[in-house]
C-alpha cells in the first residue's frame, strides 16, 4: 500500500495526460501531492522528508512548466528527484558518516557493513542512473512515450532493482538474521 501510496501523484499525472494533456497532469500531479501530504497530516502521522523534497520538485517544476507553458521543465522533475536521493546517500555517508539504507533496514536485518555499503553504493548508483535515463527518455522521444515511462519503466526498473536487491541481500540472512 505504501508503494501505491507513494506513486499516487504519478498515477494521477499519466491518467490526466492520457485525458487531457501535459499541463492538466501537471496541475493534477501538483494538487495530488499536496493531498498525499494533507492525508498523511490527517492522519496524525509524521510527514516524510521525501515527501516534503518531492512537494518542492514538484511546485518548482511544475509551477515552471504552467507558468512557462513548457513541459521540458516537468521532465526534469524525475531526474532532479533521483540526483537528490543519490546525493543524499553519498553526503550522509561521507560527511556526517551514516549509511542511510542501515538507518532505514537496519531494524530489520543484521548486515556486515561492507554489505551495508554496498546496498548504500548501489542505490546511489540507481538513482544515478534513473535520472539520466529519464532525461535520456525527455530529450529524445515523445512525450507520450515519456509519460508512459515514467509510469511503467520507473516503476518497473524500481522493482527489477529491489527484487534483485532482495536476492543479493537473501544470501546473508537466516532466519535468526531478521528481526
């Protein structure tokens, strides 16, 4: 549910470009994040960071794209998105020295750090590359191809990559492994 929960806004953003266009999905996309963080005040629970950074992409980008009336500034959002995450990974890890996938699993599953730091590592490395690959998909084909992209090819490579992560990681644990 958290899954879905999270991709919402995307969810809403393809819907409204495949009824209407860029910009009405853009206004869409922009209301739905605002609800998802309503919804998760409404609740009583505390409001992501992520969600919070995403809000912001999310106005900037957006509100460029409205107010410009150009959608290459809403294709940048998902690169802008990925970078942020693999930047934040490599500076916690290398300034303030916390490995931040052992912070958010580490309840979980005991790890060696080398481990650690590989999962840490490959993370980066697959936001790395998903930004560049969204701006590859922008730049050189439709937008309708871009928009179904992002959906299913962002969604799809996320679970390619946690499903092989989820192998890799199945060799070091038993069941006394996981808490």
């Amino acid at each position: 549910m958290k899954f879905l929960f999270d991709f919402f806004p995307v969810l809403l953003f393809f819907v409204a470009f495949k009824v209407f266009d860029i910009y009405v999905a853009t206004g869409v996309a922009i209301g739905a994040t605002f609800l998802q963080i309503g919804w998760v005040w409404y609740r009583g629970r505390k409001i992501d960071n992520m969600l919070w950074v995403s809000l912001g992409l999310i106005v900037f980008f957006g509100g460029a794209t409205l107010l410009l009336h150009d959608e290459m500034f809403i294709k940048w959002k998902p690169s802008v998105l990925y970078w942020l995450f693999a930047v934040v990974l490599v500076i916690a890890e290398l300034v303030f020295h916390k490995n931040l996938i052992k912070a958010m699993m580490g309840t979980q599953m005991e790890l060696p750090e080398i481990v650690w730091r590989k999962l840490l590592m490959s993370w980066c490395g697959f936001f790395a590359v998903m930004g560049v690959l969204n701006l590859y998909v922008a730049l050189n084909f439709s937008t309708d191809t871009w928009v179904n992209f992002k959906l299913f090819g962002g969604m799809g490579l996320m679970l390619v990559f946690i499903v092989a992560q989820a192998l890799v990681l199945s060799k070091y644990l038993d069941d006394k492994d996981t808490k």
